[in-house]
C-alpha cells in the first residue's frame, strides 16, 4: 500500500518555513482583524468568514465591533440586535451562536477566551478549525486549522489521492496537517495567517496561480499537472427546491406586517414578511374584498446553502391595520432594527421591485 504523507521531517520543515517567509513578504496585512491578536476579534472574525467571502465580511466585521466592542458588550445585547446588524451576512444560525459563546464567555470565564483549541471548543459555536485559528493566531499554539482553504492547499501539495468525504481520510489529512506546523511556537500565528492566504489568494479552487506559489517545487499536484484533481471529495450534497408565496402588506403611513419565524428552519428566529406553500393560502390570509388590491412583485430566486427557493410575492396596501393573523405591524424605525433576511429587506427597500 502506497504512502500517503510522502514528506519527511526534513521536508515537512521546509514547508513551514518557506509559508512563514512568503506571508511576511507577500502575505495579506490589510485585513483589520489581522491587526489584533485579542481572542474576540479573532473569533468574531473566523465565525463571520466561515461559508462567506473575505470582501462581504469587512464591512460587518468593522460594523459589529463599533456596536459590541468587548465580548461583554456582546453578552449584553439582545439577541435580535444582533441579528438586525447580521442581517444580509447570512447562515443566521452563526449569529445565534455567537450571542450564545459571548453569554457563555462572560458568565462562565468571567470574559476570558480559553487560551487552547481543546478549550475553545467547549463553547457554542466553535468547531475545530475555528479554535484552531483562535488558539495558534492568539496563543501561539501548535495547532493545524482544517477548513476548504487548508484542505485544498495540503491535498495538492501531498497529492493526497484518498476520498476526504470519507472521515478516516479526512482525519488522515488532518494529521498531516498537523505534521507540518512549525516547531516554534512563535512561528504559530504567521504559519496560520498563511496556509489561510495561500488557499484564498493563490491555491485557488479554480485556475491556481501557481508560479507564486512558495511551496509549487515540492507540490505533487504541480508536478504532475495535476491541480484540478485536488481534493478527492465524491460525496456532493443534494439541493432541494421550494416555492414561497410572501405576503407584502403596508398601510398609507408605511407600517409593514412581519412574523417571526419559528425557531428552526429556513431563517430561524428572523423577521419576515408572512410565507405561504401557495398563492391560495396566501389570499385566504386576506379578506375577500381586499384579493383586487393585490399587486404581484416579479418572482426572485434565492439561493440557499443546499436548497433554491423561488420567492413570490404579492403586495398590497392595506386600508386599515387589521390583524393578518401571526405577526404585528412595524413601523419603519422599528423594521430596520430587526434581525431579517436579505430577500425580507428588500422587498420593504423597495430593491427587489
């Protein structure tokens, strides 16, 4: 049976030096969680990049921390404003997570981060990378992160040829990982901030720039022309598609209906406009003389992690504020400040027609 780890010590040395030096010199450093090694800010970050685009993140990264600065901060706020400043970030369920790890931190560590992964993973919300990532960027400990980025880069570079879905694999390739981190300690948080920078910037999912690459002579998917085959991963998870009706009811002083929906599912616990399974549940939410008023907005898709939702929606001005059952009328100064959906806000910003 074939080697998988192909590097010895002497190699495996090699490549966490040659990381270290190439994020020095041509790493990011203008990324502004990048400019502090508090445990918070770190978190905060990793939690908001996970699933989700570095240049989406920065604005509600530097949003966030001028409304909860401190972890305390976060601890005391109420979970929907949370939620209406994540609004649009998407994957709700982080935000959730996030308000519950702050509560955690100050009421069971009086404010203090756990200083090692084990630890940090004790905490809602944190999984292995993620206090990987807090753990060696703010602690300087030995430990690998093992998110896409990291996976990808160590599949191509190794030329792993086994099957990641498969968890023996996997763990397989996170030992490796964990093989090749720098001995010094304080070599940590450079080493981490670079296999991340190589895998977003260079090691690319698509069209890899490899003649940038620090590690491209050692890189067995280099050398053998091989970067597309890398990951191995056969398990693709299934999408699924359904229809929404959404009812849009305003009233001439602008107050809009909302519901919350409920607290799993599809935007857990966020506010929206009231859905139906079809355009008839919707109009028999609506008395009869109303149905002439309707005005149809035009169809979005919305396209969630592993499911496509095609949103209709029916507006109407209501001519008085009668109760349309689960839900209340919000006026526009209390609407803005809850925690929604990026298709629920746009159809009351008038973006989505």
């Amino acid at each position: 049976r074939r080697v998988l780890f192909r590097s010895s010590m002497p190699k495996a040395l090699t490549f966490a030096k040659q990381l270290v030096d190439w994020q020095r010199l041509q790493g990011r450093h203008d990324l502004p969680w990048q400019r502090s090694r508090d445990p918070y800010c770190v978190w905060l970050s990793e939690i908001m990049l996970q699933q989700t685009q570095v240049v989406t993140v920065l604005g509600y990264y530097e949003t966030f921390l001028k409304a909860f600065p401190t972890v305390r901060d976060l601890a005391m706020a109420d979970v929907d404003d949370v939620l209406a400043l994540w609004s649009g970030l998407g994957y709700y369920r982080r935000a959730r997570h996030l308000h519950e790890c702050a509560r955690q931190v100050v009421t069971q560590l009086d404010g203090e981060f756990p200083n090692n992964a084990a630890k940090l993973q004790t905490l809602k919300g944190i999984g292995p990378s993620t206090a990987a990532a807090v753990a060696s960027l703010c602690f300087n400990e030995r430990v690998a992160i093992f998110d896409g980025n990291v996976k990808r880069v160590l599949s191509r570079y190794l030329a792993f040829e086994e099957d990641l879905a498969l968890a023996t694999h996997a763990k397989a390739l996170q030992a490796h990982a964990q093989a090749l981190l720098p001995t010094q300690p304080n070599d940590m948080p450079t080493y981490t901030q670079a296999i991340m920078d190589l895998g977003a910037t260079v090691c690319t999912p698509s069209k890899p720039n490899c003649p940038s690459c620090p590690v491209k002579t050692d890189c067995g998917a280099h050398t053998k022309g091989r970067q597309a085959d890398y990951p191995k991963q056969s398990k693709r998870v299934k999408r699924s598609s359904e229809t929404w009706w959404a009812l849009c009811a305003t009233t001439p002083q602008g107050d809009v209906w909302l519901q919350q929906r409920p607290p799993t599912g599809v935007w857990a616990g966020l506010y929206t406009q009231p859905m139906f399974e079809s355009e008839a549940q919707l109009l028999s939410a609506l008395p009869m003389e109303w149905h002439g008023w309707l005005r149809h907005l035009p169809t979005r898709l919305h396209v969630l992690t592993h499911k496509d939702l095609h949103l209709h929606a029916c507006a109407i001005e209501c001519p008085t504020t009668l109760s349309l059952g689960s839900g209340a009328w919000y006026s526009p100064a209390q609407w803005k400040t809850l925690g929604m959906p990026t298709p629920a806000r746009k159809w009351l910003d008038g973006t989505w027609g």
